[in-house]
C-alpha cells in the first residue's frame, strides 16, 4: 500500500482541511508531517465553523486515526486549546489522536525570540506568524531542540532550563518586547498534562507497519509549496519542507510508498505577510477578491494579500511535488466576475518566460496576462460538472491543458458539501 498525499500549491490558505475533511472517509489514517500552529486549516459543516492548527483535518471523522509525525513542531499550549474546543464539540478524539515521540516542542521562549527577532528587521520583516516556528526549527537543526518524547524523561526539566537559558542568552542581542515569561511558562507546563494522556508514538514504525498492513493513509500538509524553505519565495518562507519530499523525512517513509499527490489551488492567488507576489492586485479588483473570498488569515486574523492565478508558479509547484490530480477551492469567488486573467508568462531581465526566475524577492516580475470569459452565475445547487456553465467548464479545460494535470475537483463554497468531482 502507497500513503497518498494532500498539500497547498501557493502561499498556504488553498482549502486543505475542507479536502482533507472530505476525502478523510476513504483513508483508514490522515497524518500531519510538517508545520506547527501557523498553520489554519478550517473545516465548515452542520452550520459551524472550525479550525485546526496542529490537529488534522480529518480528527471529525469517527474512528478515523489521526497522527501527528515527527516533522511537525507542537505548542502544548495550542494543542491543549485545540483539545478543549475538541470537546467542547463533543468529539471523541483519545483513542484516535496520536503523537510522535520525535516531533519537536515549541517552548515560550521559541515564541519570544520569533517576537524579538521579527521586531527587531524592521521594515525588513518577512511576515512571521509570531508562533516560535523559525526559532524551533533552528534548534531542531542545531541539535539543541526538546521533542514531544522528553517530557517523560526524569530530567526534562533540566534540559528545558538549559534550553531556556541559551534563549535568553540570545535575547541580550535584540530590543526587549512584551512578554509575560512567567505566565506562559506556567501554562506550558500545565499543558504537557493534556499531551502526556495521549497516545505517544514511534510514528516511523506505526505509519510503516500500517502500510504493510493494507491501510490507507493520507498524508496531509500545512502552508503551502511557495513557503517551502528550499524551493520557496525564499528568504519569505517557512521553516520545514512543504513539498512532497517533506513527507518522507515528516513521517519516515521511503520514497516508493509515496501515491497519489492531490494539489489543491485556489481559483486566483492570495499570500499572507511579506514576500513576492507576481499576479497581486492593488486595485478594486483586488479588494473584490479579498471581499468576496473572506480573505483574511484562519490563524492571525490578517488580511490576505490577493490577485489572478498565476499558472507558471502553479506548474512549477505540481512539478515539485508529482502531483496526480489538482483540486481548485474558492470557484465560487469568480462567480461575479464578467472576465477573468490568468498569468501565463513572466517577463523579467528583459526576457519572458514560464520558469519562476531564480530570486523572486530581488527580480521584479511583471506577469504576462491571458484574459478569459467568465461564467457570471452563481454556482449554488450545482453538483455535477455536466451542469456548470459552460465557460466554467472550457476555463478548466483551459487550466488542464496549461497544468497538463487533471482537475478532479472544484470547491464551490466552504461547507463540506459543496465538492464537485470532475
């Protein structure tokens, strides 16, 4: 049995926990692999809306497992609230939510060296969610990190203060910021009771043994392929590997049991934070989109930056991560549009080509525009693609024929029933 794979092919913030959510029935497994709590996948169903951060998305299915790899980094902070909003819905989580041993901890002062370090660029700022992400990561590859499996060790509290102490060591070299050390130490540590109740894996061994044994797992990722930390809008990344090669090394499996890849894109393009945006719109159009779209960030609340799709990015990222089949969310969006734009160039360095340039933040990238016709009707009650408009169905076909990837699905709205398959 192969592990199938779900992830973003833009800036994150695509739709992959409503994709997740559905597809989750098929799987015996869904297994996060990388990321922490900048991530916000949200679900919407029987008429309430919720959102996940280090849980994944598919924890609403009954007796469906769900599994935290080693490849992410947790804030028992933001995981104990998760678990809390878990059971204020009445969802029946212990048996079915486990954790690696490996993945890293995110400790309060990750989360205040982000604050002081993103504080401290200035204008230079790369957009840091602020949740001790980059800082985790850092000491994760520097050997200094403490994972999820330490808190049973007898003398976890000795690493955790020499840990803390290099961090404060580090702070001396930034401006002091607002931070309640003391308080958040204490919730810390209350926390890691919420985590120790649950199951603590190896998940190397459980994801492989459940290959072996004929399951279905589902390998679902945060962010998105742009925010990758080697093929991303690089220095305007993240700090773990987004792409399908991330889930080898977040889960510990070979590279021959990796399946399907599923793409999932929106119908234009949005970013969060600082970063090159080639298709981004400073316009009415623009507005529109974020409008119409509710464009503003699942997990900071920010306002999502907004443009037209951008197809030479979207094929570089499906050739990044193999991907099989695409899912484009957020259909719904360009329903009141008479024409549409999609970028099927760049023009940059005086040439014009359908590669991403190799530093995007420091080339400036005018996108090359092919205008389309828009179907300008809503979409509600339509649940097969036989009965879409017309020009809904020739801009697919247009999609495909640029991507040479089949669509599979189009999202037309955030409940979970409202999926066409293609």
């Amino acid at each position: 049995m192969k592990i199938d794979v779900i992830l973003g092919l833009q800036w994150g913030d695509e739709g992959k926990g409503k994709i997740v959510d559905f597809l989750a029935e098929q799987y015996d497994i869904v297994a996060r692999f990388q990321g922490g709590p900048n991530a916000g996948h949200t679900l919407k169903f029987g008429g309430k809306k919720y959102i996940l951060h280090t849980v994944p998305s598919g924890i609403f299915r009954e007796k469906l497992i769900n599994v935290i790899g080693n490849g992410v980094v947790l804030d028992p902070i933001t995981f104990e609230r998760e678990i809390q909003n878990l059971r204020a819905a009445e969802v029946a989580f212990e048996d079915r939510l486990l954790v690696a041993k490996k993945a890293h901890l995110i400790l309060p002062t990750h989360r205040l060296l982000d604050a002081a370090s993103e504080a401290a660029k200035g204008a230079a700022k790369i957009g840091s969610t602020l949740k001790g992400i980059g800082p985790t990561y850092m000491d994760k590859t520097g050997r200094n990190g403490l994972r999820v499996g330490d808190i049973l060790l007898p003398n976890f509290r000795d690493r955790y203060e020499a840990l803390k102490k290099k961090h404060l060591e580090m702070l001396q070299i930034y401006p002091s910021v607002s931070f309640d050390l003391v308080a958040e130490e204490e919730r810390f540590f209350n926390s890691l009771n919420t985590l120790k109740a649950l199951q603590l894996i190896d998940s190397e061994y459980f994801i492989n043994k459940a290959l072996d044994e004929n399951k279905k797992i589902l390998a679902e990722g945060a962010q998105g392929s742009m925010l990758d930390i080697d093929f991303g809008t690089y220095p305007f990344v993240t700090s773990s590997n987004t792409v399908t090669a991330g889930v080898c090394v977040g889960l510990g499996v070979a590279p021959q049991r990796i399946g399907e890849v599923i793409g999932v894109t929106k119908a234009y393009c949005t970013r969060v934070g600082s970063g090159p945006f080639p298709t981004e719109l400073h316009d009415s159009v623009g507005d529109l989109l974020r409008t119409e779209g509710a464009e503003f960030g699942s997990t900071t609340g920010r306002p999502r930056r907004c443009g037209w799709i951008d197809l030479p990015q979207l094929r570089y990222t499906i050739m990044l991560n193999g991907v099989t089949q695409l899912c484009i969310t957020k259909i719904d969006v360009l329903n009141i549009f008479q024409d549409l734009h999609a970028a099927v160039a760049y023009r940059f360095d005086d040439v014009e080509s359908a590669e991403l340039p190799y530093d995007m933040a420091e080339v400036r990238v005018e996108p090359i525009y092919q205008k389309i016709a828009g179907w300008n009707i809503s979409l509600d009650g339509m649940t097969d693609f036989e009965i879409l408009p017309d020009t809904l169905k020739s801009y697919i076909l247009f999609l495909e024929g640029y991507l040479k990837t089949k669509v599979t699905m189009i999202s037309t709205g955030p409940e979970r029933e409202k999926l066409i398959l293609c």
